[in-house]
C-alpha cells in the first residue's frame, strides 16, 4: 500500500478540516487548515458536508458525494482515500479518511490525533458511519497546491537581532566553563605532583588562586544568566507581541469561529517556540564549541578513554530517534487538550451568572472535572515519555562511566596513566557528556516547538482584514448617503439571509430596522462597517464603494453599537474616551453623557469619572448600555447603527435618550428595533422579512395600509 501522510486537527472542531488536508496531501498538495478552514466556512458546530464538497472544489478536485452502505467495500477497484462522515462513539459527529480495507476490516485515518491512523473492524465502522462518503479526485483543471508555511526556522532573523547578547553569553559561558577545565586539572597537580614532592607553599598559592578565579568563576555565571533572562524578554517582545498584533488585524469572523481558550493558548505556544530557538542557538555555538574543546582536551589525555566515551554517541541517537513520533504525538495531544480545557473554563467564568440561575453549577463543573483530567492523563503520558527516555539515557552515561573508570583503572595498574590523570578524565568527561546531551535533548524541545509552530502558523496564516486594495478614505465633504445595491449574504453554504437586499439611507435621516429575528437586521449592519463582505452586490458611502475604502477609515465614519457593548476594566472616563476624536473636551464629554442620560449616575458614584468599572460589575445592564451610548457619541462618527441599544433600559429613560438622538443633526442613525415605540418616531421605518424588505416609509404610513408592518404592531 502505498504510504499515506496523516495529518492530525488542531483545534476541536477541525476534523473535518484535516480530513480534507489528508486528501489533498495524497494529490500532492500541501494546505494549510487555516487556509482549508475558510474554504469549508467552518464555525464553531464545525465543518459540514457542503463545506468540504465547497472547499474540495475550490482546489478543482472532482467531488461525488454519496449515500451508502457496507456494500461498498464488495466493489471492485474502489476508489480511495474517501471522506467518512461517521458519529463517533454514537455521541458526536467526525469525520474518518478511509484509505483502506481488507476483507474484515477498514483502515482508516481519524484526525484525532489519540488515535490517528488504526484498523476497524466492519461492523464496529458500520455502528458509527452515517453511510454518507465524499469521493474525491483530481480534474483536469487541477494543480498541486504548495502552501508557504513559516517554518520554524522564520524565528531565526529575530533570534539574529540578538547577535550581541549571544555573543556575550558565550564568551561568559565559555569562561566558565574553562575555569572549571582549569579546577579539573588541580586534582591532578595535588595527586600526582603537590602531595607526592610534599610542596605546600606552592600548593596554597595555586588554591588561593584558584578560589580566586572561582570567584571570577561564580560573577560570569550571573552575568550569563542575567543576559539569557535580557535575551528571553526580548524574544518575548517580539514574538508575544507581533502575535497580538496580528490578532487585532484579524477579521471579527475569526473570533466568532473559534473558541476564546484556543486563542489564548498559542501564547503558551509562542514561549514554547522562544525556549526551543534560544537553546537550539546556545547550543551550536556553545554546546557544540565546549563538545569539540573537551573532547580535544580528552583525547589528549587519553585516546583509548576517549573512544570508549565516544560509544555513547550512536546510542543516544538511537534513543532520540526512537521517542521522535511519540513525542511528536503526545506534544499535539497535551496542547489539544489544554486549547479545549482553557476554552472551557474561560467560558464557564464568562457565564458564571447563567451557570448559577440554572443550578448547573455540578454540571459545569462535572465538564471542566472530565477536560482536566483528560488533560492531567495526556500531561502525565507526556512526562512519562520523557522520564523513560531521560532514564534510559542516565542508564547509558552511568555504564559508561563505569566502563571508563574499569578501563583506566586498568591503565593505573599497569602505569600507563597516573591516578591524578584518571581523576581529571573522569573530571573532565561530565564537561563533555554535559553539554552533548544539551544538544540531544534539543531533540524534545524542537519537536515540542514544530507542534506549537504549526498551531502558531494556523493563526498567522489567517489573513489581515485590512488589504491593499482598500486604499481610498471618504471624503469629509461628501454627504454620506449610504446606497446598499443588490446585495446578498449567507453565513457559510447556509441560504441567504439578504437576498438581493437594496436601500438608500440619504445623509442625516433616522430609520428604524424592525423584523423578526433572522430577518438579517444586524446582518446588514455588518455589512456597512465591513466586519463581513457582501457575497453579491455593492454598498456606496456617497460615491465610494466601501470595498476600496480602507476599513479603519471607514468605521470612523460609520460606527456599530451592538446590543451588549463591552466594557473594559478602567474609570469610567477610560470607557467614555476609548475611540473618542481627538481634542476631546470636557464639555463634549459632559454632553455626551447628557444625551445619553448617564451622567446624573456617574457623578452619583464614588469617585465619579475616575470610578473604576469592568465588564464583570459596577454597572447595571443599563448603565453599560448608556455609558456605551455616550462613548459613541464622542467618536464623532456622522453615521450610527444602535442594534437595540437601548433593550435594557425602562420606557421613561429610552424614551428621553431617543428623543435626544432625534434632535442630532448632521447624523444618520439607523435603529434597530424589536421595541415599536422608536419605529414611532423615527422619519422612516423599514421593515425586513427573509432578508428582503417587506415594506418601507413611516410608521403613520404603514400602520394605515394596515398590511404585514401593522399586524407586527397590533401582535
């Protein structure tokens, strides 16, 4: 058979994903599943079937998807790999490659790295596949796909910068370690010379030198280490952070599909990459310069104990490559496991007050409890592997020291060599062995490194929202009208939730959205600040097609207020002034907060504008609604979309807040509304029904053609 590259998920939901990835392998492309996972528009229930069909024909693979049974495996000459959609132990839906089977048998690739690929019998496949498989073959138009990845050798440029650091830690790291050559030889002059010829005085002078140079000895050693922890913030900075950075350039349908635990772990991630590639460095120059230095110095002393110490080289080797894919393994296994145990946990804090409304809290707890412990078991599996492998290692050096000390016992005996030059061997051997298992053990923390680089690179790989081809920013004197023409949106391969959707908002007009849910309200107000895209049709700013229009530019014109606006842990006046115009004054701010009718409540607070608030407490739902409201109006946007900002205030205070935006002139603010009462008063409301508009003018019109908007009302 021939070889089949498996290709394991990275995150939780990804099955389907790397399925598709195996394939494509096979074909000889090389994808990654970031690039796989757009394609398929993967959410966070998963992949679907579609998806996979979609994406597969995006590579101009020929895709037959099929429904089945066990009798496909009688077919002559089937056709393989194939995709399995299967519901894994009868609890959740996954995905297997199939890429081949005997007579009782299917061999299979499951993306789940714990099992990888593995053998099922027919009839334990048959109680999991759903009978749905996804053919998939090369077209005519087809060419191998070659992704370029960030190795990890792309960390070495940053690791260059620090050429000076490095430098010094060697030098410090060399001196230190020919001090204790220096020491080494002591125990010889005192054993064969100082002792034997009785030469005291020479002897105090070369201690009390050499305590002096150990002294110099001991002030290096905190230099080099004072140096690595410099060189350590440094990577820091540069990777940490250039990893945020790009976080922030990100699309918001990148945070809306993926777990918030799975983010936030690609830092454990990043450290891991900075530790690997600052030791791999210290090494080839360090470890590697000491290696030749002592073994020189060794083989000086004596050739025959320094052949038989050079026995252990190809063993250790052999260890290393032994452990290589289970470290490999268990490395994407523990990382898997901490990605879905710190999403939990994240979310269940996140939720806390629901948890306790609904007395879940045994059940959340019960969750997080199974998710550490898998974790705790993958961990414990993970160390062990190192502990076998670091022992079998310890077992190796300690014969051969005996070895060597059984062999020059011997020369000893039959005065080939002295007993003070077996003494400095053995000395000088843990100097040796010491920093060539530095560079063999890089072997785990290189392999643990490529794992966290490749879920690293499924972020990287993600492409900045902000593109070069949206280099226009709208005009300042340009009324802003907003023209919306023949656009259509669908989440996923899903139906359309605007279908042919067309409007004309002229500058300054209020409106209020209303509809069910569903009806695409909050859809199109993604739309027009471009947190998504159009699949169909365009949307004007004035005369200016926001798809050119750079993305920054554009929100500072047109601002979104969604229902459950953050608030961030600072004072209150952080909140309000966070995006604000530049030269704020104090006088905008007071107004701003008196249109939005918070500010009798914050100067009622402890500390007033200083008083600290957070998302968790502080404020009621409310107040935060307000207090976003009035950080809004600082940002001096001429266009604002409120989706139903003000759900969560009483009648009376809704009721002034939105007679105050009504009397703003000089904006366009587009309500959306389940509560009527502001369809009441705006100049025209527009009502939407499967993404399309249903009806439109005011609410005094529309209520007297007593149709679909008045039974909304009267209902």
């Amino acid at each position: 058979m021939r070889k089949f590259h498996y290709i394991s998920q990275l995150e939780e939901k990804d099955c389907g994903v790397a399925a598709l990835a195996m394939i494509l392998k096979r074909h000889g492309s090389d994808v990654s599943l970031a690039n796989i996972r757009e394609r398929c528009q993967t959410s966070l229930s998963g992949t679907t079937a579609l998806g996979l069909v979609k994406a597969a024909e995006s590579f101009n693979m020929d895709v037959r998807p099929i429904q089945a049974d066990l009798t496909l495996f009688n077919m002559k000459d089937l056709p393989l790999p194939f995709i399995a959609h299967v519901e894994k132990k009868g609890q959740y839906l996954h995905y297997y490659v199939v890429y081949g089977f005997t007579k009782n048998k299917v061999i299979i690739a499951d993306p789940d790295p714990t099992v990888a690929k593995t053998a099922m019998t027919l009839q334990e496949f048959s109680k999991e596949w759903t009978g749905v498989a996804l053919f998939m073959s090369p077209s005519p138009r087809y060419k191998p796909f070659k992704e370029n990845k960030n190795s990890i050798l792309s960390f070495l440029p940053i690791i260059s910068r620090q050429k000076g650091l490095i430098a010094n830690i060697v030098v410090a790291s060399l001196l230190v370690t020919l001090i204790s050559i220096a020491g080494s030889y002591y125990m010889q002059l005192v054993i064969d010379t100082y002792i034997p010829s009785a030469m005291s005085n020479t002897l105090t002078v070369v201690s009390l030198g050499l305590i002096a140079t150990y002294v110099l000895q001991q002030l290096l050693s905190f230099a080099r280490t004072y140096l690595l922890t410099i060189m350590g913030q440094r990577l820091s900075i540069e990777v940490i952070l250039s990893y945020i950075r790009h976080l922030f350039e990100l699309p918001v349908n990148f945070f809306a599909t993926r777990r918030t635990g799975e983010i936030v772990t690609r830092f454990n991630d990043a450290n891991t990459i900075i530790d690997a590639m600052a030791n791999t460095i210290l090494s080839l120059f360090l470890d590697l310069g000491i290696t030749i230095i002592v073994g020189s110095v060794l083989a000086i002393q004596n050739t025959k104990l320094f052949l038989l110490s050079l026995i252990s080289f190809p063993i250790y080797f052999l260890i290393v490559y032994c452990f290589m894919k289970p470290f490999e393994r268990l490395n994407q296994e523990q990382m898997a496991s901490n990605a879905t145990l710190s999403s939990s946990i994240i979310e269940d804090i996140n939720g806390i007050e629901t948890i306790k409304s609904l007395t879940s809290e045994k059940t959340s707890y019960q969750k997080i409890d199974r998710e550490f412990v898998d974790y705790l078991k993958k961990s414990f599996a993970h160390q062990k592997s190192e502990a076998i492998q670091n022992s079998i290692k310890q077992t190796t050096q300690l014969i051969i020291n005996v070895l060597v000390l059984w062999l020059g016992a011997k020369l000893v005996i039959s005065n080939q060599i002295s007993v003070g030059q077996l003494v400095t061997y053995n000395a000088l051997l843990g100097y040796f062995t010491e920093p060539f298992q530095n560079i063999i053990n890089l072997q785990a923390k290189l392999q643990t490194a490529t794992v966290a680089n490749r879920r690293l690179n499924e972020v990287y790989l993600v492409k900045s929202e902000f593109k070069k081809s949206e280099s226009q920013e709208l005009h300042h004197n340009n009324p802003h009208n907003i023209i919306v023409d023949d656009v259509s949106y669908q989440y996923g391969y899903q139906k359309n939730i605007l279908h042919h959707f067309s409007i004309k908002i002229p500058f300054g007009e209020k409106i209020a959205l209303v509809g069910v849910s569903g009806s695409g309200k909050s859809t199109l107000a993604k739309l027009l600040v471009h947190f998504i895209s159009p699949s169909a049709g365009n949307i004007f700013i004035g005369e200016q097609n926001i798809k050119h229009v750079q993305r920054q530019n554009l929100r500072q014109h047109i601002l979104y207020l969604p229902q459950n606006p953050y608030i961030f842990t600072g004072s209150i006046l952080d909140n309000l002034t966070l995006g604000a115009r530049e030269n704020t004054t104090q006088e905008d701010i007071l107004h701003a907060v008196e249109l939005a009718d918070i500010k009798d409540d914050i100067e009622n607070m402890p500390q007033s504008y200083q008083t600290e608030i957070s998302e968790e407490g502080g404020m009621s739902g409310g107040q935060k609604q307000r207090i976003a409201l009035a950080r809004a109006l600082l940002s001096n946007s001429q266009i604002l979309i409120l989706d139903e900002s003000t759900s969560n205030l009483d009648v009376a205070t809704e009721k002034k807040i939105i007679d105050n935006l009504l009397s703003l002139k000089n904006k366009t603010i587009i309500f959306i509304a389940h509560r009527l009462t502001i369809a009441e008063k705006v100049q025209r409301v527009i009502l939407l029904e499967k993404g399309i508009i249903s009806e439109d003018g005011s609410h005094a019109e529309l209520i007297h053609k007593k149709s679909k908007y008045y039974h909304l009302v009267k209902h």
